[in-house]
C-alpha cells in the first residue's frame, strides 16, 4: 500500500511539472489536425481513384 501512496505522489509532483496548453493553442491545434486529416484523406482518395482506374485499363 506503500508503494501506491507513493506513486500517487509522484504522479502528482511531475503532473505539476507540465506545461498544459491554454484553449487558443489547443483549438490551433485541433483546426490543423481536422485540415491536415482532410487534405490526406482527399490525396489517399485521388490516389485510389486514379489506380483503380488505371487497373481497369490494364486488365
């Protein structure tokens, strides 16, 4: 039981330690996630769109 309280604690000590993100930064952040995942998203689809076309002119 020790062993836990002890952990606790130093979970606690180096969670104080960290530098947490204020809501500005974190709604930049998701915005250039959401961008980023659609512009892949598009390309892979592009990609697929033009392979599997060039795959029916093959075969």
């Amino acid at each position: 039981m020790n062993t836990i309280k002890q952990y606790l604690t130093e979970v606690l000590a180096e969670m104080s330690k960290v530098s947490w993100p204020t809501r500005e930064e974190l709604k930049e952040s998701t915005v250039i996630v959401l961008v980023f995942s659609l512009v892949f998203g598009i390309a892979v689809y592009s990609m697929d769109t033009v392979f599997s076309y060039l795959l029916t002119l093959i075969l």
